[in-house]
C-alpha cells in the first residue's frame, strides 16, 4: 500500500483522515505542530486513540503507534522547512495531504503573523518539499472562507474569489494561487478543498457547535451573530473524511491544479442548529443576539456537483443525526 504524509494529524479533520486511511490499510506518518491554539488536552487526546501517546511526543522525533503498526508521528512544524524537507527526504511519500493550518477567522484579526507563518510559509515548505522530493500528487486543505461575500448560491468553483474579508480567507485564496504555480511549473498534480463548516465528535472547541453546547452545559449565554440570521453548510465530520479520503485515493497525474467544493450542500439555519443541541441536550439556549462580526459572512452553500461528478462524492448524514452523534460524544469527553 502506498505511503501518505498527512499533516495537521493531531487536529480534528487531520486526525479522521489519519484513522479512516489506517483503517484502510494506507501506511501513514502524521505531523502536527501541536500549538497552543486551542487546549492541546483534545489534541493528544486525539492523538491517543491512534496510540500515540502524549508522553513520546517530542519535537522532531519520531514516533510508532502503539496499536497501528503502519502508523508514525512527528510534532513539527510546516514552517520549519529544513526539517520538512529532510522528512520527504527519508520518506518517499507517494502522496501528501495538507491539512494543517492555524484556523479560525476571527483570531486571524488578532494574532495575523500566525498565519503568515502556517498558512504561507508553512505551506510554502511542503510545496518545495513535494517538488524537490518528486511528490506526485499533493491534496490539501483550502477554505470556503475564499468566497468572502459572494452574493450568488450555492457556491460555486467558478465563482470569482478575489474579494476575501479575512486575513484567514486571504492566506487560502494564497495556497490555490500558489498550488496552481507548482502544477504549472514542475508538473506535480494538486487538488484543493474547499471545506465548508465541519462539525462531528473531537471537534474543534473554538468552533461555534462546541462554544454553544459548553455554554449551555454551563448556563452561560451563547453569542449568536447577525440577530440570528445566518446560514451555514453544516457538514459532518465522517462524510468529509469520506469525500477526502476518497479524493486520496484517486490521483490525479497529468500535473493539474484543480479545486473543489466539499460540504453537504444544504444550509441549516443557525437558529434550527441551536434548537438540535437543545433537544439533544436536553439544556435551554440564552442566546445573545449580536450584530456580524468583521470577517463573518452571512450564509455559506457549497455547489457540490464537480466534487460528486469526479470523486463519486455522497454526503448522507442528516444534520439531527450529526447533532446527536455529536452531543453523545461531547458528554462522553467533558463528562456532562
């Protein structure tokens, strides 16, 4: 079976990918900065069902799973290109999934180096790293952020993207230009993603499913932006695995840069995701009804055709099952 680096494998799509392609029987080595983000408990957490312990876990060293013998990691860093390069070097990967970046819009208003050095240097890095180590085909994450606000839905790839409103969008509008450049120049395959919003068991907890159930947990107020009026393509976590994995294991080798949409193709109101984490959880939303925040945009669609056309792509989990999957584990980890 072929060799597959899968980066950001400590975090919530890197560490699905990395356990669906194990389960595969793909051999794969893990890297992941292990940042201080969000609390990295969840991130060797994460890292633990893979039987990769957090008391191996040292910077440039790697390390086999205790319980997936086709299974290694590293913590390290993309931007920290030399190590990146010698990795590809000792390796041979056949294909590499780039999934690491530093996410979330709006701490990209607070802290913007952070994604200068993930998001471009970093992902710079692993573009030399794959040409300089004759990587054919190079699969990685970019954002539906790219669409800014763009007034016509769904989304479509076709959609002109040149108007992002964050920095955060910006960086992965950047990673399509400069994924486009090294098909053009050195003929190596690239495919980007397009994620729209992902949520699921181990998910991230700055992202708005979790911030909402840890505030109701606690009978805190939830913030619930635009008065309430938003949309957004709630994708679950297995069927994005599902698309990604998929995507992996078709490579593509004609040297071509291609995108895709990938989500579930149906937005939820804001206010009916609330009213399923009430009734999964059985707690009562306070919610805080606040103006948009900047870098927010008030509706996300995913046009998912070409992704289905080309990759055979079905999402099939309705949001209320998602949901109940997800308050299910959430009392399982936190203890509600």
């Amino acid at each position: 079976m072929k060799k597959i680096l899968v980066t950001g494998a400590a975090g919530f799509i890197g560490h699905a990918t990395v356990c669906t392609l194990l389960d595969a029987g793909w051999t794969v080595v893990g890297i992941d900065s292990i940042n201080d983000y969000y609390d990295t408990a969840l991130k060797y957490a994460r890292l633990h069902t893979t039987g990769i312990g957090e008391e191996g876990v040292e910077y440039g060293k790697m390390i086999g799973s205790s319980c997936y013998p086709e299974y290694r990691f590293m913590q390290l860093a993309l931007e920290d290109r030399d190590a990146v390069a010698r990795l590809f070097r000792e390796e041979n990967f056949d294909v590499v999934c780039n999934l690491a970046a530093q996410a979330g819009v709006r701490y990209s208003l607070e802290n913007p180096f952070a994604y200068a050095d993930s998001n471009l240097t970093g992902f710079l890095s692993i573009l030399e790293a794959c040409r300089h180590a004759d990587v054919s085909y190079l699969v990685y994450a970019s954002s539906s952020s790219v669409y800014g606000e763009n007034r016509s839905v769904p989304f479509r790839e076709s959609d002109r993207v040149d108007n992002p409103v964050s920095l955060y969008a910006a960086t992965k509008k950047a990673n399509e230009l400069m994924a486009s450049a090294y098909s053009r120049l050195y003929g190596f395959s690239t495919v980007g993603l397009r994620f729209f919003t992902v949520y699921g068991p181990w998910g991230r907890p700055d992202m708005a499913p979790t911030l909402f159930l840890s505030a109701m947990f606690e009978g805190r107020p939830i913030k619930v932006f635009n008065n309430g009026n938003m949309k957004r393509d709630f994708t679950y976590i297995d069927d994005i695995v599902s698309g990604v994995v998929q995507v992996i294991s078709s490579p593509k080798n004609d040297g071509s840069h291609t995108l895709y949409n990938i989500g579930r193709g149906k937005p939820v109101d804001l206010s009916e995701f609330i009213d399923l984490l009430e009734k999964y959880s059985g707690r009562k939303a306070q919610r805080n009804l606040l103006p948009i925040q900047p870098g927010d945009v008030p509706i996300t669609w995913a046009d998912t055709s070409c992704l289905e056309r080309d990759f055979a792509y079905r999402p099939s989990t309705p949001v209320e099952a998602g949901i109940a999957q997800f308050v299910e584990w959430y009392r399982e980890f936190y203890g509600e």
